[in-house]
C-alpha cells in the first residue's frame, strides 16, 4: 500500500485568497456565492455563481492556471518546499498535486457556444482549455511535479 501525506495547501477561491481568508470565511458563514459578473452568460445568469475576483488572464492561459499559480505557490510553501535547495526541489519534483478546479476559459466558451448556437464553426482552438485536468497539468509541468497530477 502506498502512504499518502499531505504537507502542503493553497486555497484560492470565491471567498477568498489563502488558507488564512478561507478559515475565515468559514467561520464567519461566507460562502462567496453571488451574481455572475465577468462574463454574459444566458444560461448561467440566473441562479449564485462563485466568482474570483483580482485575477487577470495570462497570455495564452486560461484564468484558471492564474488563480492555480498563487494557490500553488501557498502550497509549496506550507509544505517547506518553495527554497531554491536541491534537496527542496528534489522533493517537489517527486510531488503529486491535487487541484479542485473548474474547466478553463469559461469567457471563449460561452462566446463559443453563442457562436455554435447562431450557426458559427468556432475557432477550434477554445476547446483548448477546456478540459478540467488542463490547469492542473499546466501547473505540474511548469513547476516540474512528476508526481501524481488529479482533478477534484
């Protein structure tokens, strides 16, 4: 049987930035529900959405991998693992990362859909992004976590 330990965690999310802001939010009853605002969306408008605000878009990356890098970032870091030693780095790199987060470029896909419902062939490549594991493979590639890489 394999061990698993979790010695890091990062948490950006609607209610806020960092474990810290999180615990509070709980605690407090904030959930971060609310309307949706960064995008028009026909068919999300009507019912609570958990937006992030404070992020902007990396070119050539979905927002996701934005709000991935500083809930990564708090990870590597609660877990020891965020000096430049080798000895650190080997660690991180026999890493796993596991990332609770939603598909990627959901801004292209409602326009796309939009496109797709009015007659349009889409741009193929704002599928791209879409796939839910795709921040989490981005992240694991740029910080060179060989490790197990999953989704939740």
């Amino acid at each position: 049987m394999t061990r698993v330990v979790v010695t890091g965690l990062g948490i950006v999310s609607a209610a806020g930035t960092g474990l810290e802001a999180n615990r509070q939010a709980v605690q407090e009853g904030r959930s971060g529900l609310g309307r949706l605002t960064r995008f028009p969306s026909p068919r999300c408008g009507h019912f609570p959405v958990a937006e992030v605000d404070g992020f902007d878009r990396l070119p050539g990356f979905p927002r996701t991998v934005a709000l991935g890098r500083v809930a990564l970032r708090e990870a590597v870091a609660s877990a020891g693992l965020d000096g430049e030693a080798r000895e650190a780095r080997e660690l991180l790199r026999r890493a796993g990362i596991a990332a609770g987060t939603c598909v990627g470029g959901m801004p292209e896909t409602e326009a796309a859909v939009e496109g797709v419902l009015a007659g349009q062939m889409p741009d193929p490549s704002v599928w791209l992004h879409h796939e839910c594991a795709f921040t989490t493979h981005s992240l694991a590639r740029e910080w060179d976590i060989r490790g197990p890489a999953m989704t939740i």
